[in-house]
C-alpha cells in the first residue's frame, strides 16, 4: 500500500509548490510541451504501471491473452484474435522479444502515462491534475483495465488535438483508440457536439464515422453487450460512486461555467463532457446495468482532472484561498484512495503492490 500513497504523494507535493500556469498571451492557450519533471514523471508512472506483477482484476484474463498468442506467427495473429487488435499487436510483439506480459504492460503503461502527461500540460495547474489522476485512473484503470487504459491515453491525446480544433487528428487518435478498446468509438460525436464553427457538417461526417466504427468495432459483439449488460442486468461494484466522483466536478462545471476562464475552443468540450456526466448519473437509477455505464463512464474520466485544475483560481485571486481549494482537492482524493484501498471489495487484487523489479 505504501507504493501508492508514494505515487499520489509526488505530484501532490508539485501541487502545493507550483504556481499557477499562464497561458500564452497571443493564443491564451497553455504550452503543452513536457519539461523534465514531468517526462520523469511520466517515465516513472510508465514502470510502476508496466512492471506491476500480480495486480490488478483482470491480471489472470491479461496474462491468458498473452498466452493465447504466445509464438504463433503475425499471419494468424488476427485469425485467432480479432477483437482489440492494437492490444494484440502489442502482445505478439512483446512474445517475440521474449518479454513476457510484462513487455505488453509497458507499452501500455507508456501510452496511458504520456496521454495523461500531454492532457495535464494543457492544464493551469498540471500537478494538481495529475495528482486528481491517481486515486482512479491511475491506479485503478490503468492498473486493472489495460486495454481501455490505452483507449484513454489516446483519448486524452485526441482531446489535446480538438481542443486545437485538429478535428482530423482527433479522428486518427479515437479510431486507433478503438483498436486498442471497442468501447473507445463512442468517443467520435464529442468532435461535432464541440465544434464551434460548421458544426452541422462536422455533426454529419461524425455521424457517418460513427456509424462506420459501429459496424467495424461493435456490431459483432451487440449481441453479447445487450445479452450481458442488458438481459442479465450486470452490475458493477461501485459503480454509483465513480460515477458520483464525476458528476460531483460536472456539477460544479454546469453551475460556474462562465467563471472558467477555457481557452478558445475547449468550453464546448468541457461542457458536453459536464453534461454527458450528470446525464449518466440520471441513467444509473433507470438503466438496468451499471455496468454498462460504469464503462462508458470512463470515458468522462477527464472532466475531474480539468474541473479540479481550474478550480482554485476562478473564484478569487487570494493566494491563501487558493492554497486552501488546492490543499482541500488533495485531501478530497487522498481520502478517496484511502477508502478505495481499504474497503472497496476488489482492492484485494491491487493489494500489496508488488513489481518484477522490487
């Protein structure tokens, strides 16, 4: 356990010590450039994440898959395996050069850590994003769900291209997302909802994309998700709080939304991201599966880390207040990994944290 309250405690001393970000004066966007402590930070996440051993949920499935394509040859790689064929390039990959699975958790983990390096960057307060990240798309997603945890990393880089308005280039990154997770498609439509200047043709080719992706990625395994999330009605262990934890930031977005100084182009993506949140929050007391909206919930994962980055400076320019909102998020999430840890009731498969090279 000391592991991961080592890995919330280092951003969160970058945190308190960092002054707020400016944004460039002819763009009022921030520079998304990585300096070093945060490269470093990223090469750190990148070996506790990749070089875990024995932790996470789905450690048994993920080590089963790899074994599934362990020495067979790149031609039947996709015979075998057609579902998530990125993940399953990367674990033929690592088969290969005889790095086990453990070869695949770092590749993974390196994608996931530099998305969310990229993302944070883009933030007035990078640290303070970052250390909102660990509680649960740290430790829980990207140590328990690879697969969507590479989908996320690509997400969060395609949000850095559409907050740019490089609406091509956020295609690229969602597409290849679904690659790595199906479930990562949904993500198209958010390009047209966000678009602030021709939005209707934006709107339309989003809708062709979206259809397309449905029959790439979805269609054959519709059948599977309305039998299992929808018939046999799956519920997923805390579901109601995660999806809470989003909606608690979404809320605060929606009520103060003029305060929040975005820059151009990104207050339509907040906003939709605020707003899909709370809308699955309503679902979960009519839908039958939380499950299925536990998943797509991940997705909204981001609304916390911008919600919380910009939420010390948009109500006063008091350094000593600003201090306190920063000091109150940190003990918000310090809080939420200690109540994960100790009484969530699958964190026994994330206890102790234990890694091939300690």
């Amino acid at each position: 356990m000391v592991g991961y309250w080592i890995m919330f405690s280092i951003p969160a001393f970058f945190a308190v010590i960092a002054n707020r970000r400016l944004p460039i004066p002819s763009t009022g966007k921030y520079k998304s450039s990585i300096d070093l402590f945060v490269f470093l930070w990223i090469v750190a996440l990148t070996l506790l994440i990749g070089l875990r051993d024995e932790v996470g949920g789905d450690w048994i499935n993920y080590l089963l898959k790899f074994e599934l394509l362990e020495g067979i040859p790149f031609a039947e790689l996709f015979e075998r395996a057609l579902d998530d064929p990125l993940y399953n390039i990367f674990n033929w990959v690592s088969s290969n050069l005889k790095w086990g699975v453990y070869g695949t958790n770092i590749i993974c983990a390196f994608i996931f850590s530099y998305g969310l390096g990229v993302f944070c960057k883009k933030l007035p307060r990078p640290w303070l994003g970052l250390t909102v990240a660990v509680p649960y798309l740290v430790i829980v997603v990207a140590m328990g769900y690879t697969r969507q945890s590479v989908a996320l990393g690509l997400v969060m880089l395609g949000l850095v291209a559409l907050s740019d308005q490089k609406i091509r280039k956020f295609v690229i990154y969602i597409i290849v997302a679904a690659m790595a997770h199906k479930s990562a498609i949904l993500m198209l439509p958010i390009a047209g909802l966000a678009a602030s200047k021709n939005r209707l043709p934006i709107l339309a080719w989003m809708f062709l994309l979206g259809v397309a992706g449905y029959f790439i990625f979805l269609a054959d395994s519709m059948d599977f998700f309305i039998y299992g999330y929808i018939e046999l009605d799956y519920q997923s262990q805390g579901a109601f709080i995660r999806l809470l934890m989003n909606s608690l930031p979404a809320f605060i977005m929606v009520l103060f939304y003029k305060r929040f100084n975005f820059p151009p182009g990104e207050k339509r993506i907040w906003i939709w991201f605020a707003l899909i949140s709370l809308g699955l929050m309503f679902m979960f007391f009519i839908f039958p599966s939380s499950s299925a909206l536990d998943r797509i919930a991940l997705y909204m994962l981001p609304i916390q880390i911008v919600t919380f980055s910009y939420l010390p400076d948009i109500f006063t320019q008091n350094k000593f207040i600003k201090g306190c909102l920063i000091l109150s998020i940190i003990l918000y999430y310090a809080l939420v990994q200690f109540v994960w840890l100790n009484y969530a009731v699958n964190s026994w498969a994330w206890l102790p944290y234990q890694s091939i090279i300690i």
